[in-house]
C-alpha cells in the first residue's frame, strides 16, 4: 500500500460541504468517485478538517492509502480529468503511511472576503459577501482582531450546534487585506476587504461568528475593545451574527517541515 497526500482547490458553491455526509452532493464525494474511476479502488479519504455547505478552499489538504502504481506527480492530471470543473488538484505526493492530514496539520489560515463597493461583483459575487453600505471602519476592524490573538476559550464565536467539549483555541495571527483596485473613483467603494485568521484549530463557524461580530465594529455598532469582552462572556448570545458562507475560504494548512514547500 501506498499513502498519498494531496491538495485541492474548489468552489463550493454547489456543495453540502467537504466531508461526506447522508445527504450527499459533496467534495469527497466527487473525490471518492474519481479514484474510483481511475484505479477500481475505493478509498477512504482523510482531510486535513471539513468546510460547511457553500464554503470554498484554495488549498484543502487530503489524504488516502492506496495499491495503484501511478506514479504520485501524475494523480492531480488523471484526476482532474474526471472530477468537475469546480475541484482542481493541484499537488500529489507519496508520504510515510502513518500520515494523517487531519493529525500531522499544525495551522491552518482562513479567509473571509467582503466586497465593500456600491455593486456586487458580478464575477465574483458567488465568493464574496456584499456590503454596499454603510461604509465600514477598517482600522477599527483590525484594532478588534487583535484582541482575539492568543489561547482562549471561544465559546462566544462558536455555533451553537458545536459538538466539541473543549473550545479552547489557539488563534496565531489575524489581519486584514483590502484590495481597492476596483473601486471607481469619487465614490464611497472601498474595495474588497479580506480577513485574514490564522490558528491551530477552529470550531464550527468560528471564522464566521468572528467576521459578523467584526462587521458590526466596523458599523460602528460596537467598539473594537467589546471583542475583548464577547470573548470573555464565553457565550454565543454576546457576539454578533454568522456571516453568510460563500464569503468564507480555506486558505492554507501548514505542515511545517512535513510536506514539500
């Protein structure tokens, strides 16, 4: 047996998500049925962690043992033959067979991205939330990330259908990126703002609860100093709403000296 290691990019728009699930219709789903079809295997695939219904990734991480000889570099051709247009692998490496993407991964960054012009994007508009107004105090939204940074108990920015006993999570880093290249001159666009979190584990729509809360600072509805204090509260009540999903994207899972750079 070998064990395989590889990355895929995928719009998840049309998917309940990326773990399998009995309602179907999801990344590893599709995954699962192209290996199927290239080798007459059927594998048993272990990701680096699950995304929600409609959420995206840039660099999901995966893995799944295997007696196929195809050499590791020419999986990501033979498979993106048969997958649809929306996944794309993009490397493939053969690794020890006691690694496990979900175990071995030692941070993972997310994005979440709003579109902070008048118009949605038109291309875009299936990846991004859309807040036309009113215009949003960024300084103050980075002046509240940085009172998230550290190890906590992130009860308050957890969904509560969470099934972890423990909440405690390590958050590395977290910053904010605004793109204001397709903002239109004399107006009030302020572009497209990412928010960039960067951890060791997140719970279940932590990202989420984290950007709804942030864009209330950024309305002014609250002050950056009051995520210190929803934090605190260990209570899902305290923070802000979750932000809608297609905004959201995994961006990358770190292995650290684990995996080629």
């Amino acid at each position: 047996m070998r064990n395989l290691c590889m990355t895929v990019a995928y719009d998840g728009t049309h998917y309940n998500g990326f773990q399998t699930q009995p309602i179907g219709q999801t990344v590893q789903d599709e995954l699962e049925a192209s290996i199927l079809a290239l080798t007459g295997d059927k594998p048993k695939i272990i990701a680096s962690g699950r995304t929600d219904a409609g959420v995206h990734a840039y660099a999901q991480v995966f893995n799944f043992h295997t007696s196929s000889q195809i050499p590791a570099d020419r999986w990501p051709l033979a498979l993106n033959a048969r997958l649809p247009q929306d996944i794309v692998l993009t490397r493939s490496w053969e690794v020890p067979l006691e690694f496990n993407s979900r175990h071995a991964a030692k941070r993972k960054t997310y994005r979440y991205t709003i579109n902070a012009n008048r118009f949605p994007d038109v291309f875009q508009r299936h990846m991004q939330f859309h807040h036309p107004a009113p215009q949003l105090n960024i300084e103050d939204m980075r002046e509240g990330l940085q009172y998230l940074i550290g190890t906590y108990d992130f009860t308050s920015f957890a969904s509560r259908h969470s099934q972890k006993t423990n909440h405690v999570r390590t958050l590395l880093e977290a910053w904010i990126e605004v793109d204001v290249s397709t903002c239109r001159p004399g107006t009030t666009d302020q572009g497209f703002i990412h928010i960039f979190l960067t951890g060791t584990g997140f719970l279940q729509h932590m990202v989420r609860i984290i950007t709804g809360t942030l864009l209330q600072v950024g309305e002014g509805k609250r002050r950056p100093e009051d995520m210190k204090t929803i934090l605190l509260a260990c209570d899902r009540a305290a923070a802000g709403p979750t932000a809608v999903s297609k905004g959201l994207a995994l961006w990358n899972v770190d292995y650290g000296d684990l995996l080629p750079q």
